[in-house]
C-alpha cells in the first residue's frame, strides 16, 4: 500500500494526536488514582487528602483534559481525511478494517468522556469559588470516574489494538 505526501502527513498527524490523547488519559488516571482508592466496587476517597490537594488534582485533571482533547481532535480529524482515501483498501486489508471500526467506538465513547471533562474544565476556570465537595465537581469528576471509567479502558485496550492491527496485519489478502 502506497502513500502519498498528503496521506503520509496526515497519518503523522493522526498518530501524534493518538499518542498525545492515551498518553493525556493515562496522565489523568495517575492524578486520579492519587487521591482515590480503587476499590472492588467503587472508588474511595483517601482519608489522609485534604480537600485543598484534592482541588488541586481535580484543576490538573481538567489541565489535563485540555490535552487530552486537542490530541482527541487531532486524530479524529485527520482520520476524517485519512480513513476515506483508504477506504478502498478495505477488502484487501482486512487489519485496516478493523482498526477503522475500533476507532470509531473509541472516538464514540470519547465523546462521551468529553462531555464530562468540558463540563468540569468550564465550571473549575469560570467559577472563583471552587469547593471540592460542591455538587458540579462531585458530579463531573467522581462519577466520570466511578461510572464511565470502563469507557477509558476501552479506548486504552482500542489502541493497543490497533497498534497490534498496524504491525501484523492480519486479514491480509495477498
């Protein structure tokens, strides 16, 4: 499979945005797992954590997050370019079809983490009395978390995939 100039930078630019949003989320899930304590059901919080430092970790996870997005849209959309001049590719490889349909659940379930990392972000920078506790952040942050972290997972084991998809190319016609 050949590429041109055009189709080469934007698979540079969809790898570099891939790269920058999974290595954005497992920063996060580090700031996250600082100040909780993964338990077999739930998430606790640690009792030696003030409410200042865990404001603090939340500001970073939104920091973060802001990262994470610009690597989420780099790849999206250069793969909004990419994915159709490869299209015709499809039948004869059939890693490339997959790792296509891997990546548009994986950028589905994003979307859905964005929605809560754009609303705490948005409530955290414009609102000068932030409180750990408050309702916006405990429902931003702690259920993002002690809800929709599988989709987080996924989107990590979805790379990964990929990635194996990239190297051995399996389903390949020949």
């Amino acid at each position: 499979m050949e590429f041109s100039k055009t189709q080469k930078l934007l698979l540079s630019i969809f790898i570099i945005g891939i790269m920058i949003w999974i290595g954005g989320s497992v920063v996060r899930s580090a700031i996250v797992y600082d100040i909780f304590e993964a338990d077999y059901q739930q998430l606790k919080f640690r009792y030696w954590v003030d409410e200042k430092i865990a404001l603090i970790s939340v500001r970073n996870f939104a920091v973060g997050s802001l990262y994470t997005g610009i690597g989420f849209l780099l790849s999206l959309l250069s793969s909004i370019f990419l994915f159709p001049a490869m299209k015709m590719h499809f039948k004869s490889e059939g890693w490339l079809f997959m790792s296509f349909i891997l990546l548009v659940i994986a950028f589905i379930f994003e979307i859905i983490l964005s929605y809560f990392d754009i609303r705490l972000g948005l409530y955290l920078f414009f609102n000068p009395n932030v409180s750990y506790y408050s309702n916006e952040v405990q429902t931003f942050f702690y259920k993002r978390f002690s809800k929709y972290n599988f989709l987080m997972v996924y989107n990590w084991f979805a790379v990964i995939s990929i990635i194996l998809f990239s190297v051995f190319k399996p389903l390949r016609k020949k």
